[in-house]
C-alpha cells in the first residue's frame, strides 16, 4: 500500500500505464526527434480508414458520416482512442484514459441509430476529450494533485450530463499543472506535456494536455478552463482553435476548479479544435440543452443566430477592428508582430477597416486581477498538498528552480481588503467600456470598433519553464470579454529574425526580449 506521495504518484502512473492496450503501444522516438506529429500515420498502428477518420478536417463533414451511419461510433472512437494513446507516448498528454467504456458507449449509440433510424443528439457518436477537471462518474479527478489521487467521482459534472444527453461519447481526459494556475502543464502526478511540433518547448497551459492532444489529431473537439488564458494559450502554442466564453455560459457546476468560491474572476470552461466549425458546434449543442435547468449560475440565454450573423453589426458587411499592437508593458516580438500585420493585410483585402487599438489601463487592471487570484494566499494549495506532503511547484522549469511565482504567490487580502480591490475591478470595467464605446468617434461606420484583434502571448512556445507572461489573455478575463484564438502563421526564421533592442516598458519587457534572443524561434506556429 503505498504511503509517501512518491509512491501514490507512481502507483497512479502504473495505473495508468495499464489502460493503455498492449497492441497498442509503438516504440517511441530518440529525445532528439523533436516534431513527433508524423508519427501517428508513420508509426503501422492506424489503418488507412482510421488515418482518414482523424484527419477529418470539417467536424461537421464528421459528424454528417456518424448521423447517417456512413462511419459508426465505434470506427470513429476506435480511431480517435488509438491516436490519443499514439499522443500520450510521445507528449504524455493524458491522464485518465478509459477505452472499454467508450467503446461500450460507442457500440450503444450504434445500436441507438440502427434501431431508431435517429441520432441521439447533436453529437452523436463523436468522441470529445476533456480537461482533468470536468468530473466523470466513477474515475478519479487528481487535477495534478496527488492528494486527489483515488477519490472517485459520485456523479457525472452537468457539462459531462449535457454531453452525453447530446450524443458523445467521453474517452480520454487531458493533463494540468498542478494548480491549475500555470501557463504550462506539469505536475508531481502524471508529469510534463510536451509541445508535438518540438518536444523541448511548452505546450502552453493550463489546458496543455489538450493543446498538444489536438495538435496530434488525438480528438478533434476538447473541453478546457480558462481563468486567465488557459484555453487559449494552449490554443495558440498548438496551432488550434479555442474559444473563451463570457461568465457562467457553459455549466461548471459539479467541475473541479482551482479557488473554488472566488467567484468575482470565475474560471469558465471552453472548446478547443482543430476546426473554427467545432467551436460553433459545441457552443451551439451545449446551449440547446438548456444548461441554466442544471446548473444555477448558468445564463439563461438560448442562441442567437442573428448575433452569430453579426445583425448588430450592420451583418458583417464592413466591420472596424481594432489592432492592439502592444499593452503598454510588454512589447511582442518579430513573429507576433508579423503575424498581426498578415491579419490587418487580410481584413483590409476582405473590404473591413483596421485601426489601432489603445489599450486603457491595462497594468492596473493585471494587478487587481493578480490581487484577487492571490487573495486566499498559499491558504488552498497547502491545504490539498499537505494531505500527502507533496511540494507545492514553485516554477515549470526542467531545472529544480524556486526563482518563479505562481500568479497566485503573496500573503492574501482581508475581507475589506479585497471588497476594494473588486470595486477597484468594476470602475476599471466601466472605464474601458466607456473607451470601447469612445471610438464610434474613430470609425467610418458610426459603429464603436466591432471586434478586437490581441496577441495571444508577446512571443511564440518558449521553452520548458520560460512562460512567463499571462497578461495578453487574462485582460480579457478580467473584462468579462468572449475571446476566440485562431491560428495565423509560423515562425520563420528568416523573418523573424531579433529586432535591436528597445526603450523597454517594463522588466517583463526586458525578460521577454531577452528570451526571444535564444534560439527557440524554429519552425513553429
């Protein structure tokens, strides 16, 4: 029986080790291949049909062959299944892997449509993974935690009940830092996960498991959290699609989450795929069951097809957006700026106007924001570590290093203390509303600026440990703003070569200058 975290963490690890089909392992590379994503149609494991099955480049063209039987549920979650567990040998992008439940899922939905000559639901048949967080009756949620190791799930999260209501089948969970409050994904349970385009970069965080997942074909469509961007800067690092809803869209009830009862800046959970379609779809399958019934925090807002049309929007005809090129503390470097202006390039050649964005305030509001993360202080991570003994993280470095903060760091607020810093929050929210609204001034329409064009992060995947800046999303968690990523170009390194140093705004600046001066920027998204 194993008694020091050490032990339950291996023990987890062998349990998981042993999900895996033996037929299915394959012999994995040298450390020194660095781009593992050939591997799956290289690697003799996957037919022609399952090869064909996950490279599906529409999820709707998918989900059209499942519906009419053309595929079945148990073809496609086979293929999927197989190429996740492909994944997880060369990323270790999983945690809880779970193929004989999905495959009996699966055989049920195929039987569902046989008999009634009907789909279960928008979603029928497809395979959709989910972050280490979103609770599945009967399997354990460690979210990085060895404390957490061997407490089971009593009941199905309402996102996991909306999901099977709507057809899909659940097979593979995704991997977190520990905490969840990293840009990167490491833990003491499971480990690292690695970025599938070069092993020695980050596949960013906390969704990293899914962003490195998607980006090897291993599911089409995932599940993440995002409190400050950890749906979408796994999103960008990978070279996928990921979507930041608004406040209590998607149900969270019955989720596991970090800062449970911090609910002024609540995390929220949102798709990531590797089709801008998946993202619709999700939203639109989700929504049509009415999640407000089950969970209470949840709008009660059905969808709007004319606001998707952009109606409001004199339909998407001419459309202002607003470029922000930098936030006034860090200056992004030579591909994010080129990858900006191949975006205005477009929109200009697709008949909309581009402007410059200004950004207001933003330092002031990452600092109210870091504040009311940081509130309860050190009080929750060393509640749940202390339960085994295990170390709390202090930096995502390959190095034994305690020289990073995790953005929750510092001693904590009093009750007073923290009403001031949300109050502080909401005149910040009115103020840059009112900035937004401004602009109609600035436009050829009359409309304010319809949509704002953001960095993901100032710099492309830097290596292991070297994440370490945040602000470019979590301005838009703090906002309450719906933020979707989308993928743009790669690094070239021929264009993307340093530029002379600057006036630096800031020390984050001056760090993040003289990381990109590394030789990190390879062939990347």
């Amino acid at each position: 029986m194993p008694t020091t975290w050490q032990e339950l963490a291996a023990e987890k690890k062998r349990r998981q080790a042993a999900s895996i089909p033996q037929g299915w392992l394959i012999t994995p590379p040298p450390d020194d291949v660095l781009d593992v994503t050939d591997i799956p149609a290289k690697c003799g494991l996957l037919s022609t049909r399952e090869l064909e099955i996950t490279n599906v480049g529409k999820l709707s063209v998918l989900l059209n062959r499942l519906a009419t039987g053309e595929w079945s549920s148990v073809q496609v979650t086979t293929a999927f299944c197989k190429r996740a567990v492909i994944a997880q040998q060369l990323t270790n992008c999983l945690t809880e892997i779970f193929i004989d439940r999905a495959l009996e899922r699966a055989a049920w939905l195929d039987e569902q449509l046989k008999y009634t000559g009907k789909v279960v639901g928008p979603l029928h048949g497809l395979p959709i993974s989910l972050k280490d967080q979103v609770s599945i009756k009967g399997l354990e949620t460690t979210m990085g935690y060895v404390s957490w190791i061997g407490k089971v799930a009593e009941r199905d999260a309402t996102l996991t009940e909306i999901l099977i209501e709507c057809g899909a089948v659940l097979y593979v969970r995704t991997n977190v830092p520990q905490t969840l409050m990293w840009p990167e994904t490491n833990n003491l349970v499971f480990g690292r996960t690695v970025n599938p385009v070069n092993r020695t970069l980050t596949c960013g965080g906390s969704s990293g498991g899914e962003g490195a997942l998607l980006r090897m074909r291993g599911s089409i469509l995932g599940v993440g959290s995002d409190i400050g961007g950890s749906v979408r800067i796994p999103a960008a690092m990978n070279g996928i699609y990921g979507f930041r809803p608004s406040y209590h869209r998607i149900p969270y009830e019955g989720s596991r989450t970090s800062l449970e009862g911090q609910d002024s800046l609540p995390s929220i959970l949102g798709p990531l795929s590797t089709d801008l379609g998946g993202i619709k779809l999700f939203m639109q399958a989700i929504i049509s069951r009415r999640p407000w019934l089950k969970d209470p925090l949840c709008l009660r807002k059905y969808w709007d097809e004319d606001e998707y049309r952009l109606k409001e929007h004199g339909g998407g005809e001419r459309l202002t957006f607003g470029i922000l090129w930098n936030d006034g503390l860090v200056i992004p470097q030579p591909p994010i700026i080129r990858a900006l202006n191949m975006t205005k390039e477009a929109l200009l050649a697709a008949g909309h106007d581009v402007i410059d964005w200004k950004p207001h305030k933003h330092p002031e509001i990452y600092q109210v924001t870091a504040a009311i993360w940081a509130a309860g202080g050190q009080n929750e991570f060393a509640a749940l570590t202390s339960q085994t003994g295990e170390p709390i993280l202090k930096s995502m470095s390959t190095l034994d290093t305690s020289d990073a903060a995790l953005y929750t760091s510092g001693g904590g607020l009093s009750a007073f203390e923290l009403f001031q810093t949300q109050k502080k929050r909401a005149q910040l929210r009115k103020e840059y509303l009112d900035h937004w609204n401004s602009t109609k001034n600035l436009t050829v329409t009359g409309r304010p600026v319809d949509a704002i064009i953001s960095p993901v992060a100032p710099f492309p995947p830097p290596p292991h440990g070297k994440n370490i800046s945040a602000e470019y999303t979590l301005i838009w968690n703090a906002l309450d703003y719906p933020a979707c990523v989308f993928p743009v170009t790669k690094v070239n390194p021929i264009l993307d070569q340093p530029k002379p140093a600057h006036e630096f705004l800031s020390k984050l600046d001056r760090n993040v200058y003289e990381l990109c001066k590394g030789d990190f920027l390879g062939d990347f998204f």
